[in-house]
C-alpha cells in the first residue's frame, strides 16, 4: 500500500517536473527566436554595409573569384571586376547585368596580370578611375603549386610568390593612398588554410599564403588609426580548378584534379562566407573542417606531434605516387 507521503513526494515531483518543462521549453524557443533575429540583424547590417559599396575583386573569371562578384553584385556593390582574360571579364559583367533583381550597378572591367609588376599601378589608377574611389578590395586571384623543394626550379618559387604575395601587396599600396585619405576602405586577403600550416609538396604556395598572413596582419595594425578595416580569410579545398591550373617544380601546368580538392566545399558556398566576414568586418576568418582547424592549433600547442604527422603524410604521398 502506497503511503500518503510517498503520494504527496510523487506528485510534488511530477508537478516540479512539469514547471520546468513549461519553463525550460519556453526560455529554449526564446533563445532561438533571439538568435535568430540576432543573424537576421547582422545579415541585414552587412548588406546595408555593402549596398552601393565599390568592391574590387582579383581574379573574377573563375572560382572563388567569379562567385564572390556574383554574392557582392546581388548585394547591390557596384563592382569593379580585375583578371588577366578581357573576354571573360566582359561576358561576365555582361551576364552580372542581366541577372539583375532591384537596384544594381553595371560592373566595371580592370584587364591585368599580377604577375607582370609594371602593370600594377596603372590598374591601380583605372580602377579608381571607374567610381573615383574603392571601399573594399579582395584580393582573390591567386596560384597553386605541386612538386617536391628538392626537384622545383627557383623561377618557380618566384613565380608564386609574385602572384600570391607581391601582387596583392603591390595593387595593396596603389590603393590604400586614396582610403587613408578618406578614412575608410577594407581590404580582404584570401588566403589559405596552408598560410597557417604547411603540408609537403607545396612549399611555394604555403610560403606564399604565409607572407600574405603576415604582410595583412601588420597592415590591419597600422591601419587601425585610419578606420581602414582588414579581413584575412582562409579556406581549405574549393572545388576550383586551383589545382589543374597548378604549377610544377618544372614550371608545367599540374592538369589534375586533387581528390581533396574534388571533395572541396562548393565555391558559392565559401564566397556567401567570404560577404558575410565582410559585411561583420572580421578581422581572421578559418574556413575549414574540423581537422584542418585542430591542425592549426596542434602546430602551436604540440608542434613536434604535427611535424611526424606531416612527415608520415610525406611518405605516404611519395608511395602513392610510386606505386
């Protein structure tokens, strides 16, 4: 027989259990909505941030590039579209304003190469002409590499590095003249998960990506007095063509399609990323799964655990190709 106290202790329980699911489930929802409505706000804020905006993007023909001025331009940027390929700078601008939805602006088109140094100021100079200033710049465009450092020619190392480093550094200082005097402008670098870590057989993008890490950390300092706002952003792989345009340690074209890269994140996806650090001016950005970005972390916490782990990742690259 069940007592009248053991009853009273059930049913007090059974009621306690039932305030809190009417307290707790409430107060969950509530988090939520707040949430919710709180990405809403920051989503609206960087598109107010970026409408009427005048974003240059490097390398827009492809990729990243070609994704990122999709996102901007939909936001209502007025772009200004930089690549070495007038052809497809054109039908890219072209194909921008046809699909237009509400108030956008018809981009302008910026021919040079980041390799050729002498071309860069005077970029510079038709850039700013299009609009008469620039309010944020990515510098996108870029080269990958493969081939063992024992094996690649010095020219090579050059070569990525006048792409990768010089070039944006270059086309950098053209325009940061004309933000500091107006006290605003920001400037986005694309990185790369490997400007944090290195892996073998690819020493002369990951320098490259290392440099461009540290030459815009120092300038986000510098420019912090100026209202100049600097964001480094850094994916892992993309399904691009980063790795069938790759140079060798001979200088040839790589013509492949990386597995990693092959199961890379879509380029839409990582460019609605790149606008939305934008639009919050984030300052370091990884875009990486969640071994790549414990990697960064083992590097600094552990670093003679990441060195065997990416000298067996040597090895098993080198039997692989062997095999």
């Amino acid at each position: 027989m069940i007592s009248p106290s053991f009853r009273k202790g059930m049913l007090k329980e059974r009621v306690m259990d039932l305030a809190s699911q009417t307290t707790i489930l409430p107060l969950l929802f509530g988090c939520l909505g707040i949430f919710s409505l709180f990405r809403l706000l920051q989503r609206i804020r960087s598109k107010a941030y970026l409408r009427n905006a005048v974003v240059v993007v490097t390398g827009a023909t492809s990729g990243l590039g070609r994704e990122c001025a999709k996102v901007f331009h939909a936001a209502g940027a007025k772009l200004v579209l930089c690549g070495r390929n007038v052809k497809a700078l054109e039908e890219l601008s072209r194909e921008l304003a046809g699909s237009s939805q509400g108030q956008t602006h018809q981009p302008f088109v910026v021919t040079f190469d980041l390799a050729d140094p002498g071309t860069i100021a005077a970029a510079a100079a038709e850039i700013l002409q299009c609009f008469g200033y620039v309010d944020v710049l990515i510098n996108n465009a870029g080269i990958s590499y493969r081939g063992t450092i024992s094996d690649t020619i010095v020219d090579v190392d050059r070569k990525v590095m006048e792409i990768n480093y010089f070039g944006p550094v270059a086309l950098t200082k053209a325009l940061l003249p004309s933000m500091v005097e107006r006290k605003q402008g920001h400037i986005v670098a694309i990185s790369s998960i490997q400007g944090k870590i290195s892996i073998p057989f690819r020493s002369a993008y990951s320098a490259s990506k290392h440099a461009t890490q540290a030459f815009f950390d120092c300038l986000r300092a510098e420019m912090e007095e100026a209202n100049i706002k600097v964001t480094v952003i850094s994916p892992g792989y993309i399904h691009t063509n980063l790795s069938v345009n790759a140079v060798t340690a001979d200088g040839s074209r790589y013509g492949a399609l990386d597995k990693n890269t092959a199961q890379g994140r879509s380029p839409a996806e990582v460019a609605q990323d790149v606008f939305d650090a934008v639009g919050k001016k984030k300052k370091d950005v990884l875009l990486t799964d969640f071994v790549p970005s414990m990697a960064v972390y083992i590097r600094t916490l552990a670093p003679g655990l990441f060195f065997r782990i990416m000298a067996s990742r040597a090895r098993k690259e080198r039997k692989s190709k062997s095999s």
